[in-house]
C-alpha cells in the first residue's frame, strides 16, 4: 500500500472514536515549518485527502534564515493552493527550562490561538519522532504519562491535535518527499547534538537500531500500551478528584485527600494541579506538597512554588492558584469621581452608586489613599463596638494568609476606612 493511500486512510479513521465524532472536524490547521515531515504532510493533506486545510508557520526569531523559511513556506502554499500564515513569538529562554521546551511551549501556544471549534491542528510528527520522545521520557525517569508519550489524536478545547504520520517512518517521509520532487528547507540546528533530542538521533538510535532492528515498531507499541494505562489512571483520578474537591475547583479537602493511599494521592494531584496550574507539577513538586505541606501543622503556612504556579495550605484544605506578582509596599492616589484606579494585585477600584452600601457619598469628592497590609492596621468596622486588629478580623473571616497583604486598604489621610471587599469603618459608610 502507498504511504498516500495509507494517510487518507489513517485521517478518515483517526475520528471513528467515541470521544472524537468525524462531524466536530470542519478544518484542519497544518503546523507547516518548510521543513521535510511538515511539508510531506501539507502535501498529503493538498494532493490526495483534500481536505479543507491552512497552513501556519511559527517564526521562532531564533534563527537567522528564518524569514527566508517563512518566504519559501509562503511560496509552496501559493503553488498548492493553501491559505497561508505566519505568526511570530517570543521564545526567549525562561529561566529553568531548555531553549527547546521555551520554544515548544511558545510554538503550541500560537498554534492553539489559531484553532476554532470544528478544527483540527495537523503535525508531522513520524515513528522516529515518537520513539525519540520515549527514550527522552524513559531518560529522564518519567512516569505513564511521559512514556505514553504522543497521542495519535487529542481534544484540544473544544478543538483537537491529531499526528496521522505517527506509523510512518522517517526513512518513509523522505521517499515520499524524493518521489515527489518536494523542495523543503534544512534548519542547521537539527545536527547540533547539544540538543538531547539531537543527540539521540545523530549518536544513540542508530547504534541501537544495528541490534534492534524494529526499534521503532517497539517503543511505537510501547507508547501505545502506556497510552492505555494512563485512560485507566486518568479514570482512576477522575473518581478520587470528584470525592476531595471543594465548591472551588481549585480547593481541595485535605482530611479526604489522606484518606487515600499515598500512590492514589499522588495520582490525583497530578490530576488536580494539571487542570488548575500553567506549569505542570514536577514528581519532586507532588513529594513536597506530600512531604511538606500536608503534615504541616495547623498555624503553619507552607507552600510550594514552581513556574507561574503555587500550592498553599489553609485551614485543612490546599489550594492551587496562578502566582500573581504584588508589590505590598506599592501607594495609589485615588479620585472616585474622576477615573477607577488599578492597583498592582490585578484589582480595579472604581465608583459605583449603590443603596444604603459602602462610603459615603461625600467622600467620592476626596482624595483616597490606596495601600497594602503591612502589620499593626486597626479599623473600626460599622456596627461593632470596638477597634480591632486587621489581622484578627481577617483570621475570623477566614481570608487566607497569602491574600492578606494583597487586599487593598483605602485611607482618608492616615485614618483607614475601608478594607476592599470586607469592612468600612464606622462613620463613613452611607448609613452613618
């Protein structure tokens, strides 16, 4: 059978799924690189599925060829007939990740922008790619999910990521290519094995392959077989999330976290933290939420933080929140009348007319001053018959410890009379 006739048959049968109805599928984005794989796979999708299909080039700024590749992947769009883009990003090396790992995440980024519901992205990825992925996984001491490594298909929203050339191997895609007559761009960086997946391909794989000759074939059924366990052990997550999970999806109970085993606890972490946090959670990150925060005592507050994420402990029950960076020390002027003001925690304070609720209306014609909790705060709220620290009225109302300093305070001159959201101090609210 023709690697042609094997792609449209693998594309029209990768959607007969329960999960995946060939109805939600009306386009198909390709991640186009100008590259070998991804051109082979724009010429699958224009020559022989004809399928209703753009293309996407992802300009990575890293390279100095880099707007000759987006003119030559413009160029064979043109020729074929494919709807054409190129979206720049930044892929800036963050600190604690590979220059690779930036690039992908920026890359996945973009091209997820892209996708409507009813499309599909398409990408190049081959057997070769997938086994070099397992052996990075198996390298780096993953666990199922790393060694499951690429699904031939995924939702991705309320769109969906498929590879049909996942059983294709590489030495298949560069026949094809040749057959063709297929001109495709040779990125320099694919050869420099500083690179760990680089190095893989140049050094190891093919020393492996001499003894093993269906090297591919094998890590393919192994991705397969681990992509299975992970549908048991996502299942499994599934279960033990609905039974710890508060009215916030991202609180949990503690009490009923501890009640399961220490392997389901860890499972139904990764579960929980996957769909709340940016960043996934490290096997280190999820031994320290164990280890450290869940036997913390009481009056502790112990947290752990990686990324843009953070897990914190209040009150027998972990939260896990987008780490939000506050300057507590920051001091706004405030006219009501005149503008809302932002404040640095991500809060707008604007002027609302309201019945019997709130400040004076006197007051909307003062200037305010906008600060933060920094220790020693006093405030007289309405309808309570003494002052009291701003600390014990936050403790009784239960505020955790890290939103604290983050809640604004609105002064009169130096005199506090409002605590964002909670309390207003006697004689200035609209009843007084």
């Amino acid at each position: 059978m023709t690697l042609s006739k094997r792609f449209t048959e693998i594309l029209e049968s990768l959607f007969f799924k329960p999960d995946f109805p060939p109805e939600d599928v009306q386009r198909y984005l390709v991640a186009y690189s100008g590259g070998l794989d991804s051109h082979v796979l724009l010429h699958l999708c224009a020559r022989f599925a004809r399928l209703p299909v753009r293309a996407v080039y992802i300009h990575h700024g890293l390279q100095a060829a880099a707007d000759q590749w987006s003119e030559h992947c413009a160029e064979v769009c043109e020729v074929l007939q494919i709807p054409f883009k190129t979206i720049h990003v930044d892929a800036g090396k963050r600190s604690g990740e590979s220059p690779e790992e930036t690039a992908r995440k920026a890359r996945y980024a973009a091209l997820h922008a892209e996708l409507k519901a009813g499309d599909c992205l398409l990408t190049a990825h081959h057997q070769d790619d997938q086994s070099e992925t397992v052996l990075l996984q198996l390298f780096r001491g993953a666990g199922v999910a790393g060694l499951a490594a690429m699904p031939t298909v995924r939702a991705v929203g309320h769109a969906f990521h498929a590879r049909p050339m996942l059983s294709f191997s590489r030495a298949e895609v560069h026949n094809y290519a040749q057959e063709n007559d297929l001109k495709w761009v040779e990125d320099p960086s694919n050869v420099n094995i500083d690179f760990d997946r680089n190095l893989l391909r140049q050094n190891i794989i093919p020393v492996i392959r001499k003894r093993w000759l269906q090297l591919g074939d094998s890590l393919s059924k192994m991705a397969s077989q681990q992509q299975d366990a992970l549908e048991i052990i996502e299942a499994m997550a599934a279960i033990d999330l609905a039974s710890i999970v508060t009215q916030s999806s991202h609180i949990i109970d503690i009490a009923r976290l501890t009640k399961l085993s220490r392997a389901r606890q860890l499972n139904v972490l990764r579960s929980w933290i996957h769909q709340c946090a940016q960043d996934a959670p490290t096997a280190n990150i999820l031994h320290q939420v164990i280890e450290s925060v869940l036997p913390a005592a009481d009056d502790a507050s112990p947290q752990v933080c990686w990324g843009d994420s953070e897990i914190h402990r209040y009150q027998e029950q972990l939260y896990c929140l987008q780490r939000i960076e506050h300057d507590a020390s920051a001091r706004f002027d405030w006219k009501p009348k005149e503008k809302p003001v932002i404040v640095n925690s991500g809060i707008e304070l604007q002027a609302e007319q309201l019945r019997k609720q709130g400040l004076k209306p006197e007051l909307l014609d003062k200037t305010l001053k906008i600060a933060f909790r920094q220790g020693g705060e006093r405030i007289r709220p309405a309808g309570r018959g003494n002052t009291h620290s701003l600390k014990k009225l936050m403790q009784e109302a239960g505020i955790p410890p890290w939103q604290r300093c983050r809640i604004p305070l609105i002064y009169l001159g130096d005199k506090l009379i409002c605590v964002y959201g909670y309390w207003v101090a006697e004689g200035y609210t609209c009843a007084s």
